[in-house]
C-alpha cells in the first residue's frame, strides 16, 4: 500500500531519525549553522551592493537648478562662425566651475536635423569630446572640432566626423526674447543636454555613452536639470541676470 502524503511528520529531529539529534530539537546544529553563514552572507552582499546600486541609479533621481546666463548680444554671432564663450556650469567654485562653448547663430541651410523651436535659435556646443571628455578645439580654416588627446573629429554642426567619439558634441539650450521682453536683443544660455547622431534630444548623458539604438536604455541621465531637457520645458529667463532689471 502507497505511503500516503498527506501523513503529519514530527517536527523533532529525533522522532525522523536525523544523526545526531537531540532529544526536543526542531532543526538541526548543522542546519542552524547554514541558516547563519547564508544569511551572514546576504548581510555582507546587501553591504557591498546596495551603495553601489545607489551610486548607479542615484543621479537618474538627482535634479540640479540652472540659471540663465547671457552670452552676448544678437550682433556677436552669424550662421558661418563660431564664437568662444566662457560659460559657468556649476555656481560658487570660481575658475572650476567655469568650461567653453561654440557659439552661432542657427543656419537654416544646414541646422534641418534635430528639433527646430525657440530653444535652438543659437546652436551653442560643449567643448567636452564625447569619447572621454578632452576639451576640444575649433579649427575655424577646416571647419572641424579637433580632440587632441585621442583623435575625435567633428564637423561644422558637431557631428562625429571620424575617431573614436560615439556620439555628437552635447549643446546646450539658448533663448533670445522677442521685443518687450526685458532681455530682447540679448542671447541666454541655458542648461546642457546631449543629442543622438539624429541630434534629437536627450537628458545629459557622460562622455562614452551612445545615444542611438539601444544604448538610449543602457545608460542613465547624468545630473538632469529641475526641468527635464528632453522636453524642453523651460522657463523663460525674467529679467537681465545680475541688472535687476
């Protein structure tokens, strides 16, 4: 006759004739001691893990203020130079804080790929090269950026133009007010975002970091502003920084 199943077992270790059990025991020493080292173990691996996952995963959440910053008038830039502008990317640590951007006015002509709004009137590229982030430097005779430490080549629209980088130049965005605003016939720029070889907009992503295909998934935004740049809802700037006006 088949044992049936459904049969109560003892909870004792000694009434299932386990070795070496004792007389009122419900687990085992050898049992108690694995329950332990594995749990001893998950302690140690939550230890290790977690502040490295929130490392990875913290910035997605980190939101960072920007301010408006003025560039230049309407009447520094044209469609067929750039011009280098000191910019301040983090506020309050002086020379530290403070990077280039290439700086003209949008060319209909050839500025057709990418979003086309009031945020792009101006196209102002980061002097960061996208393989490492080098500093990068405008050949105005060749009309290319040159990477010096590696070898990345971008065109006149910041394109990857041969080396090693795996996307375009990041931009940042730039505003101009119509008449009757109180910064009309002054150019702002504004917060920093990347693009893909489409130069459509993303949140910022760090050198290294492919935006086309998958890689869009793989690589999380880094130091994402208040406003989301990939939706381009900005604030217009109020006044004229720093006049009060």
């Amino acid at each position: 006759m088949p044992a049936d199943r459904h049969k109560q077992t003892s909870k004792y270790t000694a009434d299932r004739g386990m070795p070496g059990a004792f007389e009122g025991e419900t687990v085992t020493r050898r049992r108690f001691m694995e329950a332990v080292t594995h749990g001893a173990g998950g302690i140690a691996a939550a230890a290790f893990g977690l502040p490295a996952l929130g490392f990875a995963i913290g910035p997605i959440f980190k939101r960072q203020p920007f301010q408006w910053q003025i560039i230049g008038t309407t009447h520094d830039f044209s469609e067929t130079a750039y011009v280098t502008k000191t910019i301040t990317i983090v506020e309050g640590i002086g020379e530290a804080g403070k990077s280039i951007a290439y700086v003209r006015k949008r060319n209909p002509a050839i500025d057709n790929q990418g979003p086309q709004d009031q945020w792009d009137q101006y196209i102002a590229l980061s002097s960061r090269c996208m393989h490492l982030g080098c500093p990068v430097r405008y050949v105005e005779a060749a009309e290319r950026f040159i990477c010096p430490c590696h070898g990345g080549v971008y065109n006149f629209r910041g394109e990857v133009a041969g080396g090693p980088p795996v996307r375009p130049l990041d931009r940042f965005y730039t505003y101009s007010p119509p008449a009757g605003h109180p910064g009309h016939g002054y150019v702002y720029l504004g917060p920093r975002y990347s693009v893909n070889s489409e130069l459509q907009r993303f949140s910022p992503r760090d050198p290294g970091e492919p935006l086309d295909g998958i890689g869009q998934y793989l690589y999380p935004a880094r130091a994402s502003t208040a406003i989301r740049p990939s939706i381009a809802n900005l604030p217009l700037p109020p006044t004229i920084p720093g006049t009060g006006s």
